[in-house]
C-alpha cells in the first residue's frame, strides 16, 4: 500500500460476511486502500485466517457476530468500537440463498432469507448511523442482487429480500443526502462463490448436467457468459467509499456482464 493509494488511512470500515467470496474480498480491497477493517462473520477460525491475510491485528479485526440479532450486533459493533474506533463505512454483505417452488416455501425458509438479508442490513444500519452522523461522513454499500432489480422464478423469498434492501437502500439516501452519508447497493448476477457452486451442485444433482452444462445455465443471462469475480464486487464497493464518489447515493449499481435489467 502506498501513500497515494492510502485514501481511506483515517476511516474504520465494518464488512459484514466477511469470512469468505465477497465479503473477504470486499474487506481486502478496503485494508489495501488504508482502511481499518472490521470483519463480521459466524465462522470464527475464516475471520482470523482472512484478518491475518489482510493486515494482521493492527488493521484487521475478526468479530463473531449474527447480524440477525440485535443484542449480537450491539455486542459487535460495541467491540469494533474499542478496537478500531468509531465506523465510517458499513457494507452488508452477509446474505443467504436459497432456491423452491412458491408452494414449498415455508415460513421457517422465508424468515431466515429475510432475516439475514434484510433485517441483518436494517440491524447494522442502525447501529452505524450514529457514528457516521457525529463523524459528518459514512459511507454504506448493500450487497443486494439482480434478481433485487427484477426477480425470477423459484427465488421468491431470496428476491423479495433483496427487493426490499434496495427500497430501504433509496430511502437511507433520501434521508441522509445532506449528510454526507452516502447508501448504495451493489447487484451482482452469478458471482463465483459457495452459494453459486452450491447452485451448480444442484442443478447437476436435480437435472444430471454436467459441471460445464449446470454453470452455462446460470451465465447464459450474462452477455459476458461467466461468472462475476469477488474482486470485482469489492473494487466497485471500494470505489464508492473512495472521496469523489461523495454525489452517487440512491444507485443499484449492476455487475452483471452488460445484462440490462
């Protein structure tokens, strides 16, 4: 890390889902630009191993945490504070997916896509406005989807949840647009991550497709044809906490190849 690429040296950024595919990635592209990083997650030995990977105890800090929880995220961002001082940027990534027909989604699949999806990004919101309202800047990225822009069959509680992270992301905006208090959203098509080659796996176990069959079904809407990559979800997060970026709020920001929604 240089001194010209160190814009962000005197901002703790909090990344929940953290531990792995996006979330590490995300984390990574913050501490390299300066960042202190926070790095919320369930997996306590995957945040170490991704703390130590990107800047050691100083700069990186692993917290376990349910963002589904109002006491655990109290507890955490509590802890972040001690550590690494007041947040100045917040992305939600922590998220969920799951696949079935309408009929066979029950209550227990829907509240625990909504829960992690949408209530986990309303809870660490919450907790971190008020730093960013005392600081006069915060900057907060939602890792939503595109099916939060257009929906698809047999995703309905998964579309319905990042449907409504975008809605509360826009009216975040509104709210705070004079505070220099940035909310947008990321909404990435397939990503290569656990949750798609769980897909793949699916597809291959449900159809008998081949690996190669099971991904080109889930790139064919991708006019690139191919997976997006983690880095490239963390760069786009990046280059909306970077200064500059301070009149792009409200935006749904798509990483899907050129696929228009």
């Amino acid at each position: 890390m240089s001194e010209h690429t160190a814009t962000l040296a005197d901002r703790h950024a909090l990344v929940t889902g953290a531990s792995r595919g996006i979330g590490a990635a995300i984390a990574a592209a913050l501490a390299e630009a300066g960042a202190r990083v926070s790095l919320l997650g369930r997996d306590s030995a995957r945040l170490q191993q991704v703390a130590e990977q990107i800047g050691g105890a100083d700069r990186a800090l692993p917290v376990v945490a349910d963002v589904t929880a109002a006491t655990s995220v109290g507890e955490a961002f509590a802890t972040a504070r001690r550590r690494l001082g007041p947040v100045h940027i917040l992305v939600n990534n922590a998220g969920q997916a799951a696949s079935a027909k309408f009929t066979d989604t029950d209550e227990a699949l829907w509240n625990r896509l909504l829960g992690v999806n949408l209530t986990g990004t309303y809870l660490c919101t919450r907790e971190a406005i008020p730093d960013m309202l005392k600081a006069a800047f915060g900057r907060i990225v939602n890792i939503a989807s595109i099916a939060g822009l257009r929906g698809a069959a047999y995703i309905s509680a998964y579309a319905a949840s990042k449907h409504a992270v975008i809605g509360l992301t826009r009216s975040l905006a509104l709210e705070y647009a004079t505070r220099n208090i940035t909310v947008n959203a990321i909404c990435p098509g397939y990503t290569d991550t656990d949750i798609v080659r769980q897909a793949i796996s699916n597809i291959r176990a449900k159809t008998g497709r081949s690996e190669e069959e099971a991904l080109a079904a889930l790139t064919a809407t991708n006019p690139q044809k191919r997976l997006i990559t983690p880095a490239e979800v963390g760069n786009a997060a990046l280059w909306l906490c970077r200064p500059g970026t301070e009149s792009v709020t409200g935006q749904s920001i798509v990483l899907a190849g050129g696929e228009v929604t």
